[in-house]
C-alpha cells in the first residue's frame, strides 16, 4: 500500500526557515510527480510548489524563498522554506503521482502545521 507522509512542520519566526520532508512508502514502480500544496485557515487549497520530469515550479508568493530538492534514493523530496512570512501560515500537504501494482493515481498526506509568527 502506497502511503505519503510529511513531516517538518513547526513554529517558526518570520525571516525564519523551515525544511519540509516528503517521504513516499511502499512498493511503487514510479512516482510521475510531487508536489506541494498549503491551505489556510478559511482559504481554500492552494499549489505552493511541485516538481515534474526535472522541472520545479512554484507560485508567485513563494518564488525566490522556497526551494524543492529530491532525494530519489529516499523517494523523499523536501521543501526548503526560507525567509517565512506569517501569510505562510497553513498546513502544508504533499501529494504525490505514483504508479504502483494499483495503476495510476495520487496520494496525499496527512499535511503538516507550519505557523509563522513572533
């Protein structure tokens, strides 16, 4: 059973950073793309960041602050967040294109609470 899993979440202050980790278990025979979503509280789910056949693309509100980098080997891709602002507030969730012995589809994670504030 294919499960994804985030984890890196916490507290910290603007200006600050923070790294995100994405791991994806179980037997799969390729992960087609991963990415990042966030959704704040009374907002609804928005893209942050994903990466696709080598190419990463992020939204306009975190260019030049966040960055993707995978570990194949791992099936983990992160999101290295940095110069945080409050309005990054939200629980970030990966989700993951995978092909396994089930076919074809997308996983999410549970999310993880990012909070930004002094």
């Amino acid at each position: 059973q294919v499960q994804v899993a985030e984890s890196g979440g916490g507290l910290a202050q603007p200006g600050g950073s923070l790294r995100l980790s994405c791991a994806v278990s179980g037997i799969i025979f390729r992960i087609n793309s991963m990415g990042w979503y966030r959704q704040a509280p009374g907002k609804q789910r928005e893209l942050v960041a994903s990466f696709t056949s080598g190419n990463a693309d992020y939204a306009d509100s975190v260019k030049g602050r966040f960055t993707i980098s995978n570990d194949n080997a791992k099936k983990t891709q992160y999101l290295q967040m940095n110069s945080l602002k409050p309005d990054d507030t939200a629980v970030y969730y990966c989700k993951a294109d995978v092909t396994s012995s089930s076919g074809r589809r997308d996983y999410w994670g549970r999310g993880t609470q990012v909070t930004v504030s002094s």
